[in-house]
C-alpha cells in the first residue's frame, strides 16, 4: 500500500458526527436509503461480502464459491439470467443535455445551501442527511468549483472543466464515465482511499478491473436485475451523481490541509454508513476489496 495524492489532473489513479449507529448493516438498510439507485445496493453489497469473507479466503476461493452459486443457480427453473458482459454492456447509457443540465442545477444548489427535495437526485438526499447547509464537509465540496452562490457553482458545472478531467482520467484507465459500473468502481475505490487517509493499493489498474467485475457479477446473480430495465435518464443521473461527487471529492482531498482532510475522511465514512459500506471492514489489493 502506497500514499497518493489525488489532484484529478495528474492523477495516477488514481462518499461530523454520523448519524447511524455503529453497526452490520444489511442490504436492505441501503435500499431504504437509496430506494432510486440500484448501483447503492450493488456497492453495498460487495463491500458487505468482502467485509464479512473469513481471514486469509483468497480472491481465488470467491471466484470458486462465484463459479459453484452460477452452476446451482443455472440448474433451478428459474429463467437464466444476463451474464456480467451483457450486464456491463446495458450498464451504459446515451447522455442527455437535459439531463446533465438538470443534474448541475441541483448540485449546484445543494452545495450553495438549498436543502434537496424528494424530486432531487438520491445521492444529494443521502448527503444531506449528514451535512447541513454550510457544513466544512459540503464547503470543501463547494471549493473544487471555486465555491461562491449557486450561480457561481452553476456556472462552473455548467464549464465543465471538473467533469472533463474526470472523464479523461477514466478513458486513460480503458473506461468510460458513461458506464454505471465504472463510474461506481471510480466512486468505491477513492472514497475507500479517502476515508482511509489517502491510502492506495499499488495495483490501481488492476484493482478496479477487479471492483468493476465483481459489480456486474452481483448484478447478474440478482434475481431481478434492475439495471437493465432503466431508462437512459435514470442511469444518467445515477452514473453522473456519482461521477461528479469522486471529481469532487478528489480535488477536494488535493487541495486540503490536514484539518480538511479529516473532514472530509469523516464525511465520507458518513456518506458510507448511510449508503451500506463500513470502509474499516475492507481493505483494498489488487484483486479488488478483501476483509481486513
């Protein structure tokens, strides 16, 4: 393991007091939170394996117990499910100016201090319910724009600069931020990084093959998988939501004195907690998260 710093440009790869308890928390815990995203279940959901896989299981022995869960499953009367590739390849979506405009308006607002609404993005109702208005963490967040009032903050979403970076730091890496999956293998592994103080596994690339994979393969063990049946919209909002918060949370983390960085290592446990994931649980290699 290797410290890194995270300015997105030259990036080399490289979500205060919490609210929930202490505690295992179920899948079912993040559907309730983030009722809108299927991708909030399937991160939580693998976090939640490799947290609870017995000391010294290899990533071999999960791909074998993988291999034996698909021949049981393709042997009941159940219709055969998509397979991980269709599932990555139905994962993308067609960007929407509308959309995309739409999603800058809202985080824009959020981050000069407008309370979201349940017409607003899951993930903006997630944070808000850990970060009042004006918090150090969602200030932070603000100055990875330049900060300023919502027309400010607007403005520079609207710009785009933070957004480009991020895509082509993601097309550098051989993905695309047009692509549920990669977009939230991005999110888990920086804030993993993040909410560990800056800690990276050395095997970046190879890591988040790793994540990206094991994420489609949840999707495709699911017994109803959601992904496939969303609208371009729908996963649009999702891909971006979370594309846009590791942009900003990553400047944030390269511009931020120690003090920030506490901060912002607590707002993002916080954020994890709410979603399903408890980072302490896991560590990450370049087979992807393993228990600690």
């Amino acid at each position: 393991m290797k410290r890194l710093q995270f300015p997105l440009a030259a990036l080399v790869f490289g979500l205060g007091a919490l609210l929930l308890p202490a505690r295992a928390v179920h899948a079912q815990d993040m559907i309730n939170n983030l009722p809108d995203y299927t991708g909030a279940w399937l991160m939580a959901d693998l976090m939640q394996r490799r947290g609870r896989d017995p000391e010294g299981t290899s990533h071999e022995s999960a791909r074998e117990d993988r291999r034996m869960e698909e021949t049981a499953r393709q042997a009941t009367a159940k219709p055969q499910a998509p397979d991980a590739e269709t599932i990555l390849r139905q994962a993308t979506y067609v960007p929407s100016a509308e959309v995309e405009a739409t999603l800058d308006d809202a985080f824009a607002g959020f981050l000069a201090g407008q309370r979201p609404d349940a017409s607003s993005p899951a993930l903006l109702r997630a944070l808000a319910e850990d970060n009042a208005a004006g918090s150090p963490f969602l200030d932070l967040l603000a100055g990875g724009l330049g900060g300023g009032d919502r027309d400010a903050l607007r403005a520079a979403l609207r710009r785009g600069d933070l957004q480009q970076r991020y895509a082509q730091w993601l097309s550098s890496m051989g993905y695309t931020d047009r692509n549920l999956f990669d977009v939230h293998a991005a999110f888990l592994m920086h804030s993993w990084a993040i909410a560990n103080n800056g800690v990276m596994t050395r095997d970046s690339k190879a890591a988040f093959g790793a994540v990206r994979e094991e994420l489609a393969q949840l999707q495709a063990r699911a017994d109803a998988p959601r992904t496939l049946s969303r609208s371009d919209a729908r996963k649009q909002e999702e891909a971006q939501s979370f594309a846009l918060l590791t942009a900003l949370l990553v400047s944030a983390w390269g511009d931020a004195d120690a003090r920030g960085k506490i901060v912002l290592a607590k707002g993002v446990n916080a954020l994890g907690r709410r979603i399903g994931i408890d980072y302490a649980a896991v560590t990450l290699t370049e087979d992807g998260f393993q228990s600690r």
